[in-house]
C-alpha cells in the first residue's frame, strides 16, 4: 500500500462522544481528570465548609451575649501582635464573621492550599512516573493541550469546594447568628473563598512548576514549606523585624488587609496573587511541554549515606526507607518549634500581660498557664500534635507501600513471615518516629537555651508528640494488617484529625468531659512544664505496641494484595 | 519420582468471582514444568497459593510435602521465586537490593551472585528507580537464584528480557535442572515453553485441561499432510481413512489434517504414484490452541 507521507490517511473533523463516555468522564482530559478528583473534592468541600458549619455553631454557644462577644473582642484588640502568630489581625472579632476571619481565617487556606499542592504536583509528575501519561500523551492531542485541561479540571473542582465552602460561611451566618453582624454577606463569603482559592493556586502553581523538574515530593515539600513558612513568618514579622523582609515577598503579607469575613475588603490585593498563579501555571505547563517526558529530575537531591540504607534486615530495612520522611517531618517540627521556642519567652511575657486572655485561654485549653515560657510551649505541642499525627500516617503509608506496590510478593518469598513482615515494619516505622522525636526534641532544646530558658524539660516534653506519632503508627499497623494496608494511612489521618478536633473543640463547646477524654491528646498532662501523666504514657505503648501484635496477627489470617 | 509441588482439588475463588478450580497438579523433582495459559486464566493464583500469599477456598497444596497454609516460610527457605509483576525499593541500588534479600535469606555464596550479575551484564551499581524494564528483571532474576534454591518459581520470567539475555536464562534453568533442582515456569510465550520445559500443564478458565509431556502434547494435535500424486486421485478415499480430516484437493494435490498415526495415509497413498510428500509437525502453539478449541474441561495427563 502507498502510503502518502506528510497527510494523515483518514481525517476526523468531529469525534462524537457517547453519552456513557460523557457521564464516565472518559471523553476528554479533563473530565478525566474531574472523575479522578471526585473524592478529593469531597473531602475538601466536607472538611471546608463542615468547619465553618462547626466553627459557626460553636461561636453562639461559647459566647451568647454581646457583653461576651465585646470581651473578647477587647482581648483580642489587647494582644496585639503577640497573637498574630497564632490568630490574624483583629477586625470586627465580636461579630461571627469576624470571629471565624481572626482565628481561623488561615486554616481554610491551609486545607486548600495542601490540596492545590498535592493535586497540582501529581496531576502531570506523576503520572509522567507511572507511565500512564505515556498512553495519553501518544495521542493526537499537544502536550499543552492535555496539561491545560488538566489545571482546567483542577481549577474546576477547586471552585466547586470553595463554592461550597462560601456557602457555608453564609449559612452558619444566617443559621446560627444570635446577634446583630452575625450574618455574612454573599459578598463577604465568596471575598473570602477568592482568597483562599487565589492563594491556594499561587503556590499549588509553585508546585506545578517546579514537578517536573524536581519532581512530585520535591515540588510539593518546597510549596508546602513556603506556605506555612509564609504565615509564620507574617504573623510574627511586627514581632521579628527580620522576618519583615521575606514576609513581605508572600502572598500571606500581599493579602494582609483583605478581611472580607470581617468586612474589610481590600480586592485589588488580590491582583497580583492571581497574576502570580496564573504565570505560575502558564511557567508548569511551559516546561511539562518542552521537557522530556517523565524526565523528573535533573538537580540531583542530596541523599543519606548508603549506610542507612538498612541492608540487614527487615526492621533495618524498614527503618532506612521511612529514616528520610521521618527526618523531614522532625526539621520541619523542629524548625517551627525552635523559633516558637526561642520567642517563648517574650511571648509568655505579653500573655502575663493580659490576664482575661489567659482565661480565653484556659477555656480552651484547660489548666495551661500561657504566662509561662513552658505554658506557651504546651500549647505549641498541643497545636502540633496534628502535625506529628500527619507525620505518622505518612510513615504507616511507607510501610503499607510494601504492599500496595505488589514488593511484599518477594519479600513473603524469602523465609520471612508474614507476621515478621508486619511486626518488622511497624518496628521500623516506631524507629523512624523516634529519630523524627529526637531531631525536634534537638531543636526546641535549641529555640529554649537561645531564650535563655531550661532546655531539659521541653526536650523531654516534646517526647509526647513521639510517642502519640508511635501509637498511630500501632493503630496503623494494626488496620493494615488486619484489614488492609491501602487503607491503614487513610484511617491513621482519620483518626488523627478527630484527636485534634475532639480535643479543641470539646472544652470551648463545653461538651461533656467523657468526651474530651476520648482525645489521646488530652492524657499527656503538661510535660513542657514537667507535668507528665502517666496514663497517656501507658496509653501510647500499648496503642504502639499492641497495634503491631494484632497487625502481625492480622496478616496471618488474610490475602496477599496484589 | 518425588512430587515437589503437588494440588489435591485447588480451588480459589475472589467473591463471586473465580480464580483456580479443582486443579491437581503433580511437578516432579528435577524437571521443568510449564505452566500455560492466556491471561486471566489462573496461572498467577496457582503460584499465589503455592507460595501461601492467598489462602485457597477449598482444597490443598503440598510443596516440599509441607501444606502451604502450615508452615510456609520453611517453604520459602527452599524456594526462589520471581513475580509476574514487581517493584522494590526505588532508592536502593541494584547491588543493594541483592545484597538485602541475600541477607533475609542467608546462605549466599557471593561468587555465585557475582557470576549471575555478569552472566545477566547487570550493572549493579545504579539505583533501582533508574533501570530499564529488563533490567529491573534482571534485578528480579538474579534475586531468585542468587541462594539456588532447591524450586525456582519463575511467572512470566522472560518478560522484557533481550534475545540474548534470554538464552542466558534457559542455560541457568538448565544448570539448576543438571543439579537436581525443579523449575515451575508460567507463561504464555509458547516457543519459550516448547524450548525450556519437559513437561506442561495447560490452565483455561482457572480449570487445568492437559498435562503432558512437551513432545507428547505435540502429537496430539494434527499433522499438516500435503500429497502430491502424479495424477488425480479420489479424495473421499483419504477422508475415510481414520484421523484424517479437512481434505482438501486441488489437481493433483491432497492436503489433510491427520491426527494419531499416520501409517494409514502412507499405505493409502502407495497405491498411487506419489510425486511428494510433506509432513509438518505441530508446534506447541497450535497443540495449545487446539486445546484452546475444545469444549470439554477434563484434564488428561499422560506424561508422568
């Protein structure tokens, strides 16, 4: 047969879609890419706007009259910049909006923003890794084409999540308000989702871009630490004169004015963050078209020495693959604990400054003295006890990797049993959470002799959030050896994030106490200030331990995944 | 003969849907046993099982005489083992990830992995993520024998491999045969089972159909017979003979399938002037897709 080079054989000017293929999402590469977002944007828009429903309930109940509301308003307007590290800028903080904008104003964003971060950074990466891009990237479609339906889909399913998010904010305005500018303007509810949508782009974007050069982890734990990074650094730059400069370089210090759940709008702020995402995503999609395919690194990332590489034995092995997440997650902590450390001091003193606020306090966190260096650290470790628990579900998915990437196959070859195998990994995963423990017990120690404070005792109260990391690496185990490991990481997270919640919100919503005491969280005492209860200790090394017993015996009695 | 692998009634089943039934299979020490199939027939389960990483519904499976679901890892200690499908440790080096199973295993002469690394040209010093398909094979391969372990369970084990490559392989399954050792090998690359193995079972619809031996599973499938007389001769005679079937003339040219003997055809065929006469024997390939067209599940094994 000729074959007439230069002209396509046969032409199709119109392909048509089936209708199974539209209601499947497999039409296009952007629906596809929607199928594939469908539970995460569930997730999202159930954690976005059930907070704000929770967050705006609770506000009627731990303050019901305007006396109320204005007392705190006041102690919120007396803290100053001391709290900016912690809450936001105090604007209208006796209404709900303004409530709900001063203290948790950043917490959608940070919820948005890891989402944008983690979706942006595989969407492209990868699948460029596992190949499957390989097949879409053959077919008749420019490389910018397919990498711009999928940021299309993303920004889809991201304003969808904000949608909902918004009206959330204006249903818990309009549901649960008791007092005159409880409600939220529609205006004020979609200021704020445009914000935490244009700044979760911003560095969703970052991450896009730098994917295929570094990589997908790379890329996302550079966004990652920039977005947190940037609101430490904001929050504490009028206390920090140091941190003015890098702080003004964020979106966090760009954005500062614009209030809008407190009725304080500054839009034209907004412009250069969204010029910021939009060069960011064009520069992502830029470099995924002109790049070779799956060609993810080219700088070469330091690496530990071969001799933690853990060749020995299964608990060698498992600790040497999960040492390089744990060490991450212990300088990441660590970081933030030895400048929460070092500030320690002068923060406590601007605390002793205002004794109602310390009684705000003591309704949240009951029993802790913030007018002290080693009660302003307890609460540090109380707010970071979701980090370590995020830390552990990331090194229970290390381990249940053995699994779900099919390696257990050989490994349940060799005479390795498989409640060896479990039991082995769990050990492992315990042994990275306690380097992980040490490297920011380390660095606290450090932040506290730098403010001329006893290190000793924070060093060994930061062991707690060790060993809460310890008992959910057992209650992962214990799932994925029982039931299965591709669920273990997911449930570990579960778990994790109604500790905090239960913990944080049962005393302000002034719950039963029963119910308080179901957070692990809230049996550890106080040991930033050398009060230890021995319960919670207990608590941990049997969760730990007996986690890995009933994994190993789990794994006995089930299949090998494939 | 001792039995290294033996299935009484195997049966495996996912939910509502079917995996392995009824299989009895019988591997003796020191061949190579074929284990054939399309995909999604159950070649993978019947490992799976035999290697204890699923558990079957009904039945039982022997390997050393040890019931798989007892005492597995004493299996394991014996076996070398190589999946269809693997990945391992993306940040440890080729070398390193030998070096780590050598050490769950013990008892790894290094020189002989070291011969396996040259044998296999594996270069061992590059990280696992890095390496080409075949390479990450040859990863596998090497893992699998480096202990020569006394049954090397080996799915789909030239996959990805170069021609090459692959001829170093069948010289070490025959090495490991010379020394006594059994060799189960999956896979639906015919050729490659036609060449490497003594015997093959083939597995259909999770139901295993026929085992026998490589050259006597040949015979079982038709011959191709061309006749070439010098003048016309009558077909109906040739199509009445006994296991001969589908004649075809065309002048002076008979062409037939014969199955069984061909004695009848010879002897009929020398009543007349014969010009030529050409016989061609099956290849495993057809042998297995005339299987393949068969409606009946009944296993015949001949060949123990």
């Amino acid at each position: 047969m000729a074959v007439e080079l230069g002209r396509a054989p046969f032409t199709s000017t119109h392909r048509r879609l089936s209708l199974r293929s539209r209601l499947y999402g497999l039409g296009t590469v952007y629906a596809k890419t929607m199928r594939d977002s469908r539970r995460s944007v569930l997730i999202a828009a159930a954690l976005m706007g059930g907070l704000m429903l929770v967050v705006g309930a609770a506000i009627p109940t731990v303050y019901p009259t305007q006396a109320a509301r204005d007392e705190m308003a006041k102690l919120a307007t007396d803290l100053g910049a001391v709290a900016q590290g912690i809450a936001g800028k105090p604007v209208n903080v006796a209404t709900m909006g303004g409530y709900v904008q001063w203290k948790y104003g950043p917490v959608f964003l940070f919820v948005a923003g890891l989402w944008s971060i983690l979706a942006l950074s595989s969407t492209l990466a990868g699948e460029a890794r596992n190949g499957s891009l390989e097949f879409v990237v053959t077919s008749p479609m420019r490389r910018r084409r397919i990498a711009l339906e999928k940021v299309a889909a993303h920004l889809s399913v991201m304003t969808i999540a904000l949608a909902i998010m918004a009206f959330a904010a204006w249903l818990a305005g309009a549901a649960f308000g008791t007092l005159p500018g409880d409600a939220v303007p529609v205006q004020a509810a979609l200021g704020y989702a445009l914000w935490v949508g244009l700044l979760a782009l911003a560095f969703g974007g970052l991450a896009f871009t730098l994917a295929p050069f570094l990589g997908r982890s790379a890329a996302a734990g550079i966004a990652g630490f920039i977005l947190f990074a940037g609101w430490i650094l904001n929050g504490y730059a009028a206390l920090v004169p140091a941190f003015a400069v890098p702080a003004d370089l964020t979106p966090w210090a760009w954005t500062a004015n614009h209030l809008p759940l407190a009725g304080q709008y500054d839009w034209v702020s907004l412009v250069p963050v969204a010029i910021l995402a939009v060069v960011l995503l064009v520069a992502g999609i830029e470099g995924f078209a002109r790049r070779d395919l799956g060609a993810a690194s080219s700088i070469r990332t330091p690496g530990l020495p071969a001799a933690t590489h853990g060749l020995s034995g299964p608990v060698a092995r498992a600790f040497g693959e999960r040492l390089p997440t744990a060490l991450a997650w212990g300088l990441g902590i660590g970081v933030f604990g030895l400048v929460m450390a070092a500030a320690s001091r002068s923060l406590a003193d601007e605390f002793a400054k205002s004794p109602d606020l310390q009684t705000t306090f003591r309704s949240v966190f009951p029993g802790f003295d913030i007018s002290t260096a080693g009660g302003f650290l307890q609460l540090l470790v109380q707010l970071e006890f979701i980090v370590a628990g995020f830390a552990a579900a990331t090194l229970v998915a290390g381990w249940a990797s053995d699994e779900t990437s099919g390696r257990l196959e050989m490994l349940l070859a060799t005479p390795l049993a498989r409640r060896s195998w479990a039991v082995s990994g769990g050990i492992g995963a315990d042994l990275a959470v306690a380097a992980m423990t040490v490297v920011l017990a380390v660095a606290v120690g450090i932040g506290a002799l730098m403010a001329g404070s006893d290190a000793v005792t924070p060093m060994a109260g930061s062991i707690t959030l060790g060993l809460y990391a310890a008992a959910l690496v057992g209650v992962g185990v214990a799932v994925g050896g029982f039931f299965r490991t591709s669920i273990a990481a997911e449930v570990v997270t579960l778990v994790v994030t109604a500790t905090y919640l239960i913990d944080l919100m049962a005393p302000a919503l002034r719950l039963p106490d029963w119910v308080h005491q179901l957070a692990l969280t809230a049996h550890f005492g106080q040991p930033m200030v050398g009060q230890w209860d021995v319960g919670g200790i207990v608590a941990c090394l049997v969760l730990a331990a007996g986690g890995l017993a009933v994994g190993g015996w789990g794994m006995r009695r089930r299949d090998v995944a494939r | 003969m001792v039995a290294i692998i033996k299935t009484e009634k195997l049966t495996k089943s996912y939910g509502s849907h079917r995996g392995i039934v009824d299989v009895d299979l019988a591997v003796e020490q020191g061949e190579v046993f074929g284990f054939l199939g399309p995909n999604g027939a159950g070649k993978t389960t019947t490992i799976r099982v035999l290697l204890d990483l699923i558990r079957p519904t009904n039945g039982k499976a022997y390997v050393f005489g040890i019931d798989t679901t007892v005492d597995p890892v004493a299996i394991h200690r014996r076996v070398g083992y190589l999946p269809g499908e693997f990945t391992l440790y993306d940040r440890l080096t080729g070398g390193e990830t030998l070096e780590y199973f050598a050490n769950l295993r013990g008892g790894v002469d290094p020189a002989y992995q070291a011969s396996l690394v040259e044998r296999f040209d594996l270069d061992p010093s590059r990280k696992f993520k890095e390496y080409s398909k075949g390479n990450k094979q040859k990863v596998g391969l090497v893992a699998a024998l480096q202990h020569k372990p006394e049954l090397l369970v080996l799915d789909e084990p030239t996959a990805g491999l170069d021609p090459l490559v692959q001829e170093t392989f069948f010289a070490v399954v025959r090495e490991a045969v010379g020394e006594g050792r059994t060799v189960f090998l999956s896979s639906h690359v015919l050729s490659e089972a036609e060449k490497a193995c003594d015997r093959v079972g083939i597995i259909r619809d999770g139901r295993l159909v026929m085992v026998d031996r490589v050259d006597a599973l040949r015979d079982l499938a038709a011959h191709q017979v061309e006749l070439r007389f010098t003048g016309l001769v009558p077909a109906d005679e040739f199509g009445a003979l006994p296991g001969v079937s589908d004649v075809v003339a065309e002048d002076h040219v008979l062409r037939m399938h014969v199955a069984g003997s061909i004695d009848p055809v010879i002897k009929a065929a020398a009543r007349f002037e014969l010009a030529d006469f050409v016989s061609r024997e099956p290849s495993l390939e057809e042998t297995f897709l005339a299987q393949y067209g068969r409606e009946s599940g009944e296993v015949a094994d001949h060949g123990r």
